[in-house]
C-alpha cells in the first residue's frame, strides 16, 4: 500500500508537467483548430530560460518561473504572428507541416546557441524529504504539484470569468460570428498563444528543478505525451487536458512500478490509439453532430 | 514564375555538376600529397547525446597530433561530427575513405563505430577505436572473423562487466544486486550479460533486472519499486546522462547502498547531474584513472592541462594513445600504405599512457580494469581487477 501511494505521488508529479504542456496544446486546438507541434519545444525553451535566469542572473526560483512565462508568452505569440497567421485561411495540413518545422527550427537553434548537450539545471532551492508514514515526499515534488493546482485555477478563473475568457470561448465556437460581435479575433488568438506557452514555460522551469537535466531535444517526448493527454480528455477541452496530463503520469508510473518500465511507452501510445477507436471525442468530448 | 523555376533548375544542375567534381577531386586524392603531409581521420561525436565522449577525445587526438608535428612529423587532420548518429556515421566513414586518410581514429561509442567498420575495412583504411567496448565489436557479425583494419585500444565489455561483479563479489563483500540498464545500448546489454553471469558464478543472486530509455528523466517508480526488494548493490550499466539522474532520485529516496557502474560513468556531467554529496560509495570500471599517475600518464596531464586548461579524463586519454599508437604505426611502416600501417599495428609493442599493451587475435588490447571509488564525487582510489572469467 505505502508503494502503491508513493507511485501516485511519482505519477502526479510527473502528471502535473504533462498537464500544464497539454493545456497549450488544447486552448490552441479549441481556438484554430491547430496541433501545434512546437509547443513541446516551448516547453524546452522555457526550461533554458529559467536556466539562464537562475545560473547567469543568480535569481531564485519564483522570479525565475515568472520570466520564463513571460518570456515563453513572448515566443509563443511571435511564432503565432509570423508562422502560423499567414496561414490561417490555408488547409489545415499546412499549418500542421510548418508547426512541425517551427518544431524542428526551435530544437536545432538552441543546440546552436546552448551546445546540444545535457546542462545541469542549479539547484534554485534546498530540497527536503519529508517522510510521512513510510512516504517520501520532496519539497520539489510539493511546488510542483502547487504550482501546478495554483496555475490551473488562475486558467479557469480566467476563461470562465473574465472578458479575455469569454472572447476565447467565442472565438472558439465561431470566429467569424465572434468578430462581427465585435470581438478582435486576433488579438484573442495571440492572448492564447501567450497563455498556453507561458503554461508550458511554467512547466519546463519546473522540470529543470526537478530532474536538474535539460537539453534542446527535452521537448520531443514530453511533447508527444502531453498531446495525448490533451486527446485523451477531450481536445479543446480544458478540463480534460488537466485530467488527461494526471492520468497519463500515473498510468505510466504504475505501469514502471508494477510492471516493466521497457513497456511505459507503449502503454501510452495503446490508449492513444484506443481512444482514437472508441470515443475519439474523448474522455470529456461530446459527440458533436456535422454542421453542414 | 516559369523563369524562377528555370533559372532554379539550373542552379541545381551547375550545383550537382560541382559537387560530382568535387567528389572525384577527392578520392584522387592520396594520404601522402606531394608535400609529404600524412592525413588522420578524426571522426568523433561532436554533438548529440554522447558529445563529451567525443569532444574530449577529439582534444585528446589533437593533443597528439600536435605534439608529433612539433617532433618533426607532418600530420594534419580531417575532424567528422557524426552527431553521436549510426546512420551519420557510415556516410562519414564513406567519405573519409574518400578522403584519402592513412588512417582514422575513433568514434567513441560502440555503435556508431560499429556501423563504420565494414566500410573502412573494405577501403583498407586502418580504424583505432579509443572507446568501442563492446563484446566482439572488431569481429565482421556475418563471417565472424577479425576485421583486418580494425582495432581497439580499450578492453571489451564483457571484461569490464566481469571485472565489476569479481570486485562487489571479493572486495564490497556483496550478495544481491539489482541491475537497472539502458535498454537501448549494445554496450549496456554487453555490460549486463557479462556482469550477470560472472555475478552468479561467484554466488550471488540477481534480485532484479530492469531498464530504461537512453534520454528518459524520471526513474522514481521503478527506483521505488526497487526499494521494497532485499538487495545489497545496485548496478548501473549505462551512460553518465542517465546514470547521474539515477543516483540522485535514488540517494534522494533513501537507497543508501553500494552503486556500482561501468565506464560510462566517467564524466563531469555525472558528477553536475548527482550532485557530489550523493557521489559516496559510488564505485566504477575504467580503464584510466590519476589516482597514482605513471610519469607518461604525468606529463600527458600536464600537457593536456597547458593546452585546453581542464583535467584530462578517461576518453581524451585512450584517443590520445590511439593517435599516437597510429602516428607510431605509420613510423614504423614508413609509408602510408594501407597494408604497412596495418601490419604495423598489429606487431605494435604500444606504451601508453593508458598502461603497454599489444593485441591479441582479435585487435583488442590485453589490460587490466581500474575499479574507481567516488567520495563526494572525486576519485579517492583505485584498484587493478583481473576476473578470473573462462
């Protein structure tokens, strides 16, 4: 039992960062129907902000997780304007195949600038175990977790409740109607753009802390599960992201802890597909009717 | 439209037509130009997962090669980044066989140089591995015979592995291990099969066997599934990348024992990942250690010191005598003829600064294993370990 509650703890904290990656990847799709396969990789640069933040300006944790936001928030709407807008009345193919080279463009770049090798992420604060009846928690473990729940909530706070929120959800039913409503359709799309990378740079600060490992290919693999995290609770749905990231942590934990850890990939990539079979809206998504 | 597309296709042909004479320009070429200057192939891993392997041995190389111009010799070298890639390196290992070189030192790792040596072989062009560890790695996998112009310099995974379990077994007084490899290695899989074996052979159990993903990050749940179980080592067959991340999540989960590993463990990145306080009773196979350094192994330092202002480790070392085990091999055949540099080789009495070998039957050298132990991540001894293997 002590091992079964000390694998979930494992597996939530390693859910909270495909969590907070697949909240980009879903208020992205929500809005232009877009799989941005860079956003991984904004993931990684998030990381080396906060690499450099913390290792050439000597800041702390907090300051650091703030600027790599910002800073991510800053490519992310960049990319937004100079890759994807152009493409915005093109086939979806098109924005998918330069997303993937936005991608591509991100990795290589930084192992030109930052060498392509491993660098240790500094240790930005003393990391304590607590022992809590035969569990082990770190300190670590706990921001994360935090930081994670903290972000989530300010997100739905800020979809639900604000005017930036509800011009989102507008845009995302009908762009066209949104914006003879008024709504500025493409300041909305860079405002998501924004959140969701500034998200995922949350997300690769909190990764350097953790694992102290980060390097230019880092984005690649997380990437890929948080997108089907985001596919497993529903694309486009926000909740769902959330829910998917914890789940595919913990199922990839337990299947390392009970059973071989040659087989954690594999297990992910088998709900994909069976998700894509059995209920493609997924976990969260209504089977919404063709409009024609 | 019509005449960019044109004036495009053109380009391209002018493009195509150039580098088709610049390839033939090259494999004219001859090792030893009018001027007398001799070619070495540098092929490393520059970039990619295993870099530092391959940018240390790579200022190793170097090393050498300039110490032997400033003896009077007349080297300069063709340096290949194979970005720690097998499929870059058989185009690499093409074109140096174009390139006309006397010989090539390196890649690094098991697998890239691997995927070289059939085609240096049938170009005659004799290869020195610094670093290729891996269980018959010279021998040709189809026929099974020895590759003539290939050669190694360090000692084989098998002996490594087998040194390290002859070393928990006699020295650390251990009975139970726990092995946790990198699945996506040869070199690793060599390590496990060999330590396995000779583990058992001397009385000791093997709790349990598990792996990762060269690149994964997070090893808790399987370190915590490990911790439930009655072991008395854990064994790390791996690369420092991954090895560093798993002694830090296990020191931080409270696995106190033994570590031991191989000689991938030998990197400054290992210590950066762990953190040095988590490096105690860390232990690892090497073939090069300072810990009570020769005068050759001394003044190798010293030198290596005044030109890149860094210690010397393990790989700059062995590609440093690999270099100049070619440059003497060239020497003493007094050409660059393929077949006198590799017949050189072969009858080569070498004495290094990674100890005096000659090769046996199958190219590799014979040596002993250095068994290093890790206080607050620096080296504080180091044994001799021959397993007694059949």
């Amino acid at each position: 039992m002590t091992q079964f509650l000390q694998q979930m703890i494992n597996g939530l904290s390693l859910g909270s960062i495909y969590a907070l990656v697949a909240l980009g990847y879903t208020m992205v799709y929500g809005i232009i129907k877009l799989i941005n396969f860079a956003h991984g990789d904004i993931y990684m640069l998030g990381a080396y902000i906060g690499f450099i933040v913390t290792t050439k300006l000597g800041l702390g944790f907090v300051p650091a997780l703030v600027i790599s936001m910002a800073g991510c928030a800053l490519i992310g709407v960049t990319i937004e304007r100079i890759a994807y807008k152009p493409l915005r009345h093109a086939t979806r193919i098109t924005a998918l195949i330069t997303a993937i080279g936005v991608s591509y463009f991100l990795e290589a770049g930084t192992q030109r600038v930052m060498g392509a090798g491993v660098q240790t992420f500094p240790n930005v604060f003393e990391n304590k175990t607590i022992i809590l009846g035969g569990l082990r928690i770190s300190t670590q473990q706990i921001v994360i977790f935090a930081v994670t729940i903290v972000l989530m909530l300010l997100l739905q706070f800020l979809v639900t409740k604000t005017k930036v929120g509800r011009a989102m959800r507008a845009v995302s039913v009908d762009a066209d109607a949104a914006r003879l409503m008024g709504v500025n359709v493409d300041a909305t799309i860079s405002m998501t753009f924004a959140i969701g990378s500034a998200l995922a740079g949350a997300a690769g600060v909190l990764v350097g802390l953790y694992y102290n490992s980060i390097n230019p290919l880092m984005g690649m693999l997380p990437g890929i599960k948080a997108f089907i995290a985001a596919v497993f609770g529903g694309i486009g749905i926000i909740p769902g992201a959330m829910l998917g990231g914890f789940f595919i942590g913990i199922v990839e934990t337990m299947v390392a802890g009970y059973g071989s850890s040659l087989w954690k990939d594999a297990v992910v990539y088998l709900i994909l597909i069976l998700i894509l079979i059995i209920k493609p809206a997924g976990l969260l998504g209504k089977n919404t009717k063709e409009k024609v | 439209m019509k005449t960019m597309k044109k004036v495009f296709m053109t380009a391209l042909a002018v493009m195509m037509a150039a580098s088709m004479t610049a390839c033939g320009d090259s494999s004219s070429d001859s090792s030893s130009a009018s001027d007398g200057t001799i070619k070495i192939g540098l092929h490393y891993e520059l970039t990619g997962s295993v870099a530092d392997y391959g940018n240390a041995e790579l200022k190793g190389s170097e090393l050498a090669i300039k110490q032997a111009n400033e003896a009077g010799g007349n080297y300069t070298t063709v340096v290949y980044d194979n970005k720690s890639d097998t499929t870059e390196s058989v185009t690499l290992a093409a074109q140096l066989a174009s390139d006309g070189v006397a010989g090539v030192v390196g890649p690094a790792t098991s697998g890239t140089s691997a995927a070289t040596y059939q085609i240096m072989n049938d170009s005659k062009v004799t290869v020195i591995s610094p670093s290729a560890t891996a269980i018959n790695q010279t021998l040709n996998p189809t026929s099974g015979k020895v590759y003539d112009y290939v050669f190694r310099i360090c000692f084989e995974d098998s002996y490594q592995g087998a040194a390290m379990a002859q070393y928990a077994v006699d020295t650390l007084n251990k009975g139970k291990v726990v092995i946790y490899a990198d699945t996506s290695s040869d070199y690793a899989k060599g390590l496990t099969d060999a330590f396995s074996a000779q583990f058992k052979k001397l009385g000791g159990t093997v709790v349990a066997t598990d792996y990762y993903n060269s690149g994964d990050t997070d090893f808790n749940s399987v370190l915590t599934k490990f911790k439930e179980l009655d072991f008395d080592v854990l064994y790390i067959p791996g690369y420092y990348n991954e090895a560093g991340l798993i002694i830090k999540q296990a020191r931080e989960m409270g696995i106190d024992c033994e570590i031991i590993g191989p000689d991938g463990f030998d990197s400054e990145t290992l210590i950066d990942l762990a953190g040095a306080s988590n490096l105690n009773k860390v232990y690892y196979t090497t073939a090069y250690t300072t810990v009570g350094a020769s005068d050759a192994l001394q003044a190798f330092i010293d030198a290596y010191k005044a030109e890149y202002n860094e210690e010397p480790g393990m790989f700059a070392a062995l590609a440093y005598d690999s270099t100049n085990l070619l440059i003497e091999a060239i020497e003493k055949a007094g050409s660059t003829d393929p077949e006198a540099v590799k017949t050189a080789v072969e009858n080569i009495e070498f004495d290094g600064v990674t100890g005096s070998f000659s090769f046996d039957e199958t190219h590799t050298p014979i040596k002993s294993v250095l068994v290093v132990t890790l206080v607050d991540g620096v080296q504080g001894d180091a044994v001799a370990v021959s397993p007694d293997v059949d």
